[in-house]
C-alpha cells in the first residue's frame, strides 16, 4: 500500500486478474464434476447403448474434453486481450 493509503495499481491488476480466473475455474469445476457424475457413474451409462462423439464416450466428452476446451479457449483469450502490462517502476541496481 502506498503512504498515501492507496493501493498499488499492479497489485489491483494482478488481483482482479486472478479473480477472474478463479470464477472461471469455478464455473468449469461447477460443470465437469457434476456433470460426469450423473452421466457417468452408476445406472445412467449403459455399455450396450454407449453414445460417442468423435470416437470418445458423450460423458467424457461434454464433461472432461468440451470444459477442457472451453477453459483453453478462454485462456488464450484472457491473456491475449484482458491482461494488463504494468510498469514495475525503475531497476533498482
């Protein structure tokens, strides 16, 4: 914190940042492990009616592959477009 009792703008930066990658790690955790649960495990899969898509199980393709997908896609995104360089400031030698 500054003398002046204001925050530093790079730690503002950096902690927004890191708010929004912890929703969205949120939000694909809310997805995936829910959703492989109930179409995964137990009596919702039966091997003799197994659906794929593009040769994987539907199961593991909507709940592990698509969030997987999904969560690079955004990474791509967010370090592309919404990450912001800040000045450190002068090396101190």
């Amino acid at each position: 914190m500054h003398p002046d009792g204001q925050w530093d703008p790079v730690f503002l930066h950096g902690r927004r940042e890191a708010a929004v990658i912890f929703v969205v790690w949120i939000v694909l955790l809310l997805w995936t492990v829910p959703y492989c649960y109930l179409f995964g495990y137990g009596d919702a899969i039966d091997p003799a009616a197994l659906d794929t898509v593009l040769g994987v199980p539907s199961w593991i393709f909507w709940g592990v592959a698509a969030p997987w997908i999904a969560a690079n896609l955004f990474t791509f995104w967010f370090c592309a477009h919404y990450m912001v360089d800040d000045d450190l400031g002068e090396e101190s030698t």
